[in-house]
C-alpha cells in the first residue's frame, strides 16, 4: 500500500496579514478583490471578516469609521494603480484625524516593477503617492514580517496615522517564514518634564477663573479629565475632536462653542487656559482671531504642536492622562469651591445652547429626538452638511467619543 504524506499548507502572505491584524484585535477587513491583491483577501474571507465594497474610496473611509467606532485599528485592502489611487482621499481624511488604519495594496510583478512597460494597473511612483497620503508607507521586500513589525510598531505609536504598505503580487503568493512580534505597544510615549509640571502647578495654584479646552487627544483620559476639572473649579471647553472626552451633558462641559459669541465673552473672562491635545483648528479659533487667555498651559504629545498656533506659557510634551495624573499628585493646590466662577460657566452653558437653538429654529427638535433615538451608545455618524456644521457638531449629545464620528480633514462625501 502507497502512503500519501500531506505537506501541511503554505503559509502565504495572507495568511501572514491575517496574523498580523490578530495581533491588532482587528476582526474585519474592507475592500475590492484584484488580481493583484487574491492571495490577501481569500484569507481575511477565510479566516475574519471580508467586507467587499464597490470601491477604494469607500473602504477606506469605512475602514476609518470601523477603527474609530471601536477605538481601534482599521484594515482596507485595495487594488494596484487606479484602485489605490482611489483611496488617497480618504487616506487624507484618516490622516487629519490621526486615525490608526492599515491600508495593503497590491503592487505588480516585482520583475515588472519601475521599467514602465504599462503592466496592467500598473502606475509611476504609486510609493510616492502613498507616502504623501500616510503616516508611512513601504513596500513590502524579501522579509515581510520585518515590514509587518514595523507597520504594528506604527500603528501602536502614540502619534500615528494611516499606514500604507504596497505588495507585489509575487510576494504575496511566497512562503512566508519568521514570527510577528507579540510584544503590545512597541512606542512608548514621552515622559513629561519636571521642569514644564512645576511651572503649570504655579499657574494652577494661582488661577481664579480657569477653563479648560479638550482636542482630540484628551478623549482617552475622561477619568483623570474629571478629578482634574473638580479639583480646578474649571469649565470645559472642546474641539469637534475633544467631544465627548467627558459627556456632554455634564453641567462643566461647555461643549464645541469657543468661537462663538458666549464663548468668546468665557474665554475673556478667563485667567488661566489649560489646553490639552488640541491644536487649536482654524474652523474652531475664528482663523486664529480668537483671544485665549494670555496664561497658557498647553498639554501635547507632540512636542511641535506646543505653541505652534497659539502662544503658551508652558508647554508640556506628554500623553494626557500622564500628565493630568502627575498633576493631580501633586497636593496643596486647586480651588474646587469657586462658586460663582462654575455658576458663569453654567451659565455661558446654557446660553450657548439657548443661541444655537433660536438660530436653528425647527432643526432643534430633529436634533434632540436623534439624542433620544440614538442613545448614549449609538454612532453619530456625520459629514460635511449644512446641518451638521450648524448643530450636528454642537448640538447632537456626545457622551462616548467613540460615537462622535464624521470627517475631520472637511471632505464632503467620506461619511
């Protein structure tokens, strides 16, 4: 009798992406099928999620919205040539939002690759074009687990983006050998100074009206936000981005209102500005015009946007909620019973509110019964519109960021 040995399966490269968004607690991956991306997308069909869309664009952006909803990462798989071409806008987008997405396209032969013979879907510098839309972007070589590793390590980075990586097909269809690295997040972020923490506790000290203004990266560090404004006797201000870093129905919370006509009257009143992982838009600062208090505590992890739109009178270089935690270690400071500084804020609150709704007249009732319908935990996805840049970026109830979903590059259509 004839044995028949059975080698076990090859491991391709998709079977090696899949592994990969494992490792990113990724369970769906979006896309249009390509000859030069099969390999990819008959293992994310085999073994997680493959949702199929009718083009680039639109898995990008979908991708993008999965990641965020879930404040995880994103996976888009796309075409050569015409097919990545497609998803540079909403790269872009991702990009503006600092949005962690990995986005594999294909690429030709690699025998084929950079002589321009017009190899099908073939394009120049398609490399060049990814780079200028990501945070990163390679082309996967001889050893696509270093490739891999390194897009992980990206993707974990405290400052991050879209990821962009290129695979001819050839490789794509090879054994993949080596490990991904198991470690979790391969960046660490920076340490905040002693020198920049001493000076914003003499200004904390001395404050009387402060408020604080909440961007985008303050939206992971709700609990330390909150005994931080408690302690601080502070109202809360925030970006589009900042929504939700602590509920908006929260009586502190002045909301996305700065450069509104109230708003502008609080931030005069104000001695001390604490801003943290904002960078200050020029949609949310009347085009820089907006007056901020001359004392000025910018919080950022990265060291480039401190004082970079407005002037600070210390700048702190960190991840959030480490900072507000050395903050708040700190004892003998803070001012919690100023009374009638928190009754102006509620007051400015409500006065915000009262505005917009006068001004909206009818959209009102739309946008509170939405509040209703959706509930705490229902997405509020949202695009460029009239109604949105009115109320919806305002007036629509975020409580959760993760729900707060809509395009921060300003790209109509992506939503």
């Amino acid at each position: 009798v004839d044995l028949v040995v059975m080698s076990e399966p090859r491991r391709n490269g998709g079977d090696l992406l899949v592994e990969l968004l494992r490792l990113l607690d990724v369970d769906a991956a979006f896309g249009v099928v390509s000859v030069h991306n099969l390999p990819l997308v008959e293992a994310l069909n085999r073994d997680l999620r493959w949702v199929a869309t009718r083009g680039e664009a639109a898995a990008v952006n979908a991708a993008d919205g999965y990641g965020r909803s879930r404040d995880g990462v994103g996976c888009a798989v796309t075409s050569t040539g015409t097919g990545a071409g497609n998803a540079a806008g909403s790269l872009i987008e991702a990009l503006a939002a600092g949005a962690p997405l990995l986005h594999v396209t294909g690429q030709i032969d690699s025998a084929h690759l950079g002589f321009g013979r017009g190899f099908i879907h073939e394009t120049r510098d398609q490399l060049g074009l990814l780079t200028a839309c990501s945070s990163w972007a390679t082309t996967i070589g001889d050893d696509p687990v270093a490739d891999f590793n390194e897009a992980r390590s990206r993707l974990r980075a405290p400052i991050t983006g879209p990821v962009s990586l290129e695979w001819p097909i050839d490789r794509q269809y090879r054994a993949a050998a080596g490990d991904l690295a198991s470690g979790e997040d391969l960046t660490s972020c920076p340490e905040p100074d002693d020198a920049g923490i001493e000076q914003a506790l003499t200004l904390l000290a001395e404050a009387e009206r402060p408020l604080v203004w909440a961007g985008g990266g303050a939206i992971r560090c709700g609990p330390e936000l909150d005994s931080f404004l408690d302690r601080l006797g502070a109202g809360l201000i925030t970006s589009n981005a900042g929504r939700g870093a602590l509920a908006e129905s929260d009586p502190r919370v002045v909301g996305n209102f700065a450069s509104t006509t109230r708003g502008v009257e609080l931030l005069d009143a104000a001695d001390l500005l604490v801003s943290i992982g904002t960078h200050f838009r020029s949609n949310e600062t009347r085009s820089y015009r907006l007056g901020l208090p001359t004392h000025h505590i910018q919080i950022d992890l990265d060291p480039a946007a401190l004082g970079r739109s407005y002037p600070c009178e210390v700048g702190i270089a960190g991840e959030a909620g480490q900072v507000l935690r050395r903050l708040l270690d700190t004892p003998n400071w803070g001012r919690a019973e100023r009374s009638e500084w928190r009754s102006e804020i509620g007051r400015a609150r409500a006065a915000c509110r009262n505005q917009l709704e006068a001004d909206i007249g009818p959209y009102a009732p739309i946008c509170y019964s939405m509040t209703d319908v959706l509930g705490p935990d229902g997405l509020r996805v949202r695009d460029i519109t009239i109604p949105n840049s009115a109320w919806g970026n305002r007036l629509l109830q975020i409580t959760d960021p993760r729900t707060n979903i809509y395009p921060r590059g300003g790209g109509i259509g992506q939503a």
